[in-house]
C-alpha cells in the first residue's frame, strides 16, 4: 500500500511531460512483469486454447486421442503452428494458390472474419457439422456467409445440418422425408429396423429441405416427379459421413430417402455381428478355401452387407489378392481393390466381373446379385479357382437355391460351385441399462419348458433416456448355415425337383433354426420374445 503511494507521489512532484515518461520507465523496469512480457503471455495463451481448438473439431486425429493432443497443444501448440503454418503459407504464396489479403483467413480459419464463422467456431464437437458434395466441397459455405442472405433460407440451412446431425447421432440407418398433404411435412429415421417420426415441418421449409439436399447431391431440383438419384457427405467431429440420396415424386409433393453410410462407426469383426462362435468356425473354414462361392441372403435390411466386410475382415490382404464390385461402396478398405457400379458409365456388376478375372484375383467380392449373368459369371469364377462372396436377397437357405435358378443358374452348376449358403435376420437388442425380468403367462412359460428352455431368464423392455424410452439399443444377427453336403447336392441333381416345395420346406427350415438361435440370445438376455417373433413370423 505505501509503495502504491510512493509511486504516485513520485510522478506528481515531477514536473514536465518527459520526466514523467522517463518515471514511468523506471518503474516498469522496477516490476517484475513488464507490458511486453504480459502482451506475449496473453498472446501465447490465446495461440493455445486456438490450437487445443482446433484439434478438437479436426478428422484427421481420431477421437481416442484427442484429449491427449489437446494437452499437447495448450503447451506446444504454438510453435509447432507457426512452423507448419509458415511453411505450408510459403509454399502457397510461391505457386500464386493464395494472396497477401487472405493471408489472415488462411491462418487463423475465419477467426476475425464474419460474425457467423465466429458462431460455429464455437460450437460443441458434438454439434458440429459441414455438409460436402461428393467431391467434397463446402455446398453451402457462400450462402451460410452472406449477410443479406433472407432469414428464412438461412434458416433452411439450420434445419437441413439439424436433420442430418440428428440422424447420424440418433444411429439412424434411413432418414425419410415425406409430404403430408397437409401443408407440411415428417421426418422419420429408421433406428435399428425401426421408423420413428422425430418431428414435423412446414411445408415451404420442407420443400427448402429437399431442394437442399438434392442441390448438395448433385441432383436437379427443377425436376420433381421422376425418380433421382444421388450422393453427398457429411464432416462431423469424428469423420466423414456418407450418404445415399434417392428422390421421387409422390401424391402431395416430393419424397426424399436418405441411406446413411457411416463409416465413423467403423466394420465389424464377425464375432461382434452377433454370431454364434460354432457358426463362425464354420464360416471361417469357408473362407480359408481357395475356392468356392459363399451367399449371404435375406430380405432388405438383414445386414447382409455388414455380415459381407466382417468376413472380408478374415482374410489377409497382403497375402490374397481381393476385389470387390459393390453398389455403393459403404467402407473403404486398405489394399483392396474396390470397383464402384455406375450404370451412366456401363459399370455394372457383370461388365466389372469380366474384368476383375484378368487381375489375378484370389478373393471376388460381389455386392449383390441381381440378374442371372452376374449369378453365372459368379459361379464360373468359383470354378475356376477363385473364391467368391455374395449376397441375394431370398427368405432362406433352400428359397436360395430356388432363387438362383430362376436366374437361369443350372442347379448341376450350382451342386459344384456353392460352398456355403447363410442366411440373416436382425433382432434388437435389450438396453443394458433399464431391461427387467419379464412377466410370462402359463402358456409361454410351458411352452419355453417343453424346448428345455429356463422362461426366468426372459428379459422384457422397460425404456430410459439411454435408449430413448424404446427399452432397446443396437441390434444382433440371427444366422443359419447350410453347407452343401451330399443331400443337398442329390436333391439338385434329381430329375424329379418341384421349386415350390423345395421353397416351402426350405423356408419352414429356415425358421425354425432362426427361432432356435433366435431363443438362445433371449435365453442370454441380449432380446425379447416379441422381437424373435417378430423376425422369424412364428415361434410354434
């Protein structure tokens, strides 16, 4: 206090304008923080929390390291941005890609350009969210930036990444928005095989919403009764998001589904796809065999395509040439050679697969199945020394082969080729954090005891905030192999074959070992009786 009070008597019995500059040097001199020293301090606490920033919205650091890279800024970051930021700056004002006035927007990401940019800077990670077109381009960057922009496109534009956002945090598989016909219009996502309405709005703005997404998708908006096809992506905190857009005009406007390929989550190793470990032996023996076609079927929706990249997860890839024909490619895998159908461009799954036969293939990978020359180039492949993975849509194992002879496939052909035939369903599974006992009555409960199953350990649904009150989160598979053992190959080779038999006796096959599998995992608390029952239409 008095050392306050010698520094103000000091300067006042001084006189003259300099005096008093030369006293107040003396007395900066005399602290132990000078001016210049708090400036850099602040400065370099300001360059940290920007650094530890932006690590936290980048794709390029995965999520598990994150937190640690953010220390790591707070107490490095400055100096490993200046080098890395003046070099890459050098580089680009070298080859004319940038001028001296975007100099400060190239560095400092917007920081002191624009009052909206500065807005989403500050959003949570979770929160977070650019919608890119295929090539990978900010759509929407100039439009989101202008300040004359109308209110209410720019609230369009709000609404759009909300609904996006939403689905990919929701899990969602699907996004749906239709018209109502009432002047307005829902929109509902498919969570774990599930449609939900997850809110309702107006018509103008759901119209704004569609025209969004389709200009994104590179589809054209003028056109708004024949069908449309489409792609984009989404950058969230934790990666890039893909999507499948289709449109088509309905009664009352125009229809938008949305296919959500979320490569965030990651592929699936084939024990976590819910798979028994003896069923998964015997798929794994199947993929160890140089030759030989392996099917996955079931109806839309089954997994079919998750169930095909876990198996593609076995094989060693520096080992075995592998190629895959796929429409759309939903996860990118290393040192395997993808191969995209585009009709416009005549890249369908026939014209890829005489290709992919003079690439020396050891592993043929086949998306889906749709018409007999993809079914005969596919089983000729697996007798000439490859093996091949595929799916097809059918209801069961034996409705398999059914379905691939009325393709055209020779069922001789078929008997030699066919290794393995599985077939999928999907079940929800029970949310760990609210399932309870269930109550059974006396005709479940002897029935469940007359199969040697224990009815008190049947779990039943009850719904909390973790699995938004629907008392399930995620979902697990339901499979049954067949191999094709002498049996199967005497009933193909048989002059005396009836197709609609062999379906029928195939699809009652079918379901009764998908109801056992089916009670097995409600045994193990992982499922409910209502969901077994209502994937394989029957537990008698």
């Amino acid at each position: 206090m008095g050392y306050g009070f010698d520094i103000v008597a000091s300067i006042a019995g001084i006189g003259g304008p300099w005096e008093i500059l030369a006293a107040v040097g003396d007395i900066t001199q005399s602290l132990q923080f000078g001016p210049i020293k708090v400036a850099l301090l602040v400065a370099w606490v300001f360059l940290c929390l920007y650094c530890a920033q932006r690590v936290a919205f980048s794709p390029l650091i995965a999520p598990d390291y994150k937190s640690l890279a953010s220390v790591f800024c707070l107490v490095f970051g400055p100096l490993i941005f200046a080098v890395l930021a003046v070099a890459d700056l050098t580089v680009k004002l070298q080859e004319g890609e940038i001028t001296g006035r975007d100099i400060l927007r190239y560095l400092f990401g917007n920081a002191f350009v624009g009052r909206k940019t500065l807005q989403n800077r500050t959003v949570r990670p979770e929160d977070y969210i650019e919608l890119l077109d295929s090539a990978g381009k900010n759509f929407f960057e100039d439009i989101g930036n202008k300040d004359d922009q109308r209110a209410a496109d720019q609230e369009t534009l709000i609404v759009t990444r909300e609904v996006v956002l939403q689905g990919i945090r929701g899990r969602a598989s699907d996004i749906l928005i239709d018209p109502k016909g009432v002047g307005a219009f829902t929109v509902r996502y498919r969570i774990d095989g599930v449609l939900h309405v997850v809110r309702e709005i107006s018509d103008d703005q759901g119209k704004g919403v569609v025209n969004s997404i389709k200009a994104i998708s590179g589809m054209d908006i003028s056109e708004k009764r024949r069908a449309l096809d489409g792609s984009f992506m989404a950058r969230i905190s934790e990666g890039n998001v893909f999507f499948r857009v289709a449109s088509s005009g309905v009664l009352g406007g125009e229809k938008l589904s949305l296919r959500i390929l979320n490569q965030v989550t990651g592929m699936l190793k084939l024990d976590e796809v819910g798979i028994s470990p003896e069923i998964c032996a015997t798929i794994r023996e199947g993929l160890q065999q140089p030759s030989g076609m392996i099917v996955i079927c079931g109806p839309t929706g089954s997994g079919k395509t998750t169930t095909l990249y876990a198996m593609l997860g076995e094989i060693d890839f520096f080992t075995r040439n592998v190629v895959t024909v796929e429409d759309p490619i939903e996860y990118v895998l290393p040192n395997v050679s993808q191969i995209e159908v585009n009709a416009k461009a005549n890249i369908t799954f026939a014209n890829s697969l005489r290709s992919i036969l003079r690439q020396d293939p050891d592993v043929i990978c086949v998306g889906e199945i749709r018409d007999g020359e993809t079914a005969d180039m596919a089983l000729q492949a697996s007798h000439t020394g490859h093996l091949v993975l595929a799916t097809l849509h059918s209801s069961s194992n034996l409705a398999t082969l059914v379905r691939m002879m009325d393709l055209g496939i020779k069922p001789l052909m078929m008997a030699s080729a066919l290794s393995l035939v599985i077939s999928q369903r999907l079940v929800r599974k029970l949310c760990e954090h609210c399932k309870q006992p269930a109550e059974l009555d006396a005709e479940t409960i002897d029935h469940l005891r007359k199969q040697g199953f224990d009815p008190s350990k049947v779990l039943a649904p009850v719904g909390c905030k973790k699995c938004n009150q629907t008392g399930y989160l995620g979902r697990t598979a339901l499979v049954d192999v067949m191999r094709l053992d002498e049996e199967i190959k005497t009933i193909l080779g048989g002059n005396q074959l009836s197709l609609g038999e062999l379906k029928q006796k195939g699809d009652s096959m079918g379901r009764g070992n998908l109801k056992r599998e089916g009670l097995r995992k409600v045994m193990a608390g992982l499922t409910t009786l209502d969901e077994v029952k209502r994937v394989v239409s029957s537990l008698g």
